[in-house]
C-alpha cells in the first residue's frame, strides 16, 4: 500500500490481525553483535492478556511464497544454506549461487505454498 496516508493501511497498522489476511509482507533484517558476556532475558507473560488471546487463536492455513538475497556479515568466509521454519514446515535454500568471504548470494525463491 503505496498511499502514505490511506484508511486501509491505518487501519492494518492498528490491527495487526487485520493486515494478516491480506497480502502482507514480512521483510526480516538480522544483525548479529559480539558480546563477551550474552544476555538471556525471559519474562512471564500475565493471566489476562494469555486469557484474552485465546478466543483469537484457531487454525488458519496461511499461503507463503519466500525468497532469499543474500547474506552479508556471516561468522566465517563460507558456503551457507538458508532455512526457514514456519511452524511445522522447513524451507531450505541450496548452496549460494555466488560466495565471497562473508557474503553469500542466493536469490532463490520458493514457490506458493499453503501451510
């Protein structure tokens, strides 16, 4: 949704339950930090908001089509697969079309799956 200020696109960023049926996209940018000392933080979530979810979560199929660029900054100058979990169903990516020292190349897309 292109329009920077239309009702629909308002509406989808104030219920995110809404843009979830439609054609969203997720785009994903991972950064990784060097850390001597790595924190582990978990927090319980309280009764009620676990209560009010409930009635919203039922089984839904969700139709996906993914694909990987590239990834850039990896640990070691390496060949990477790529591999995605959505739930119960695992998308792999060969090996990288192109790689050089911590950069790798994909551009494989998977085709459109219901899950």
């Amino acid at each position: 949704m292109n329009q920077p200020n239309s009702e629909s696109k308002r509406m989808m960023n104030e219920n995110p339950e809404l843009a979830s049926n439609w054609k969203g996209r997720v785009l994903m940018q991972v950064t990784c930090e060097s850390t001597e000392k790595p924190i582990l933080k978990l927090d319980n979530i309280p009764e009620g908001p676990q209560q009010e979810s409930r009635g919203l979560l039922k089984l839904r199929q969700f139709s996906i089509i993914a694909e990987v660029g590239q990834a850039i900054n990896l640990p070691a100058a390496k060949a990477y697969k790529v591999k995605l979990l959505l739930g119960g169903t695992e998308l792999l990516t060969d090996l990288p079309r192109s790689h050089k020292g911590t950069y790798c190349r994909f551009s494989h897309r998977f085709e459109q799956q219901t899950i």
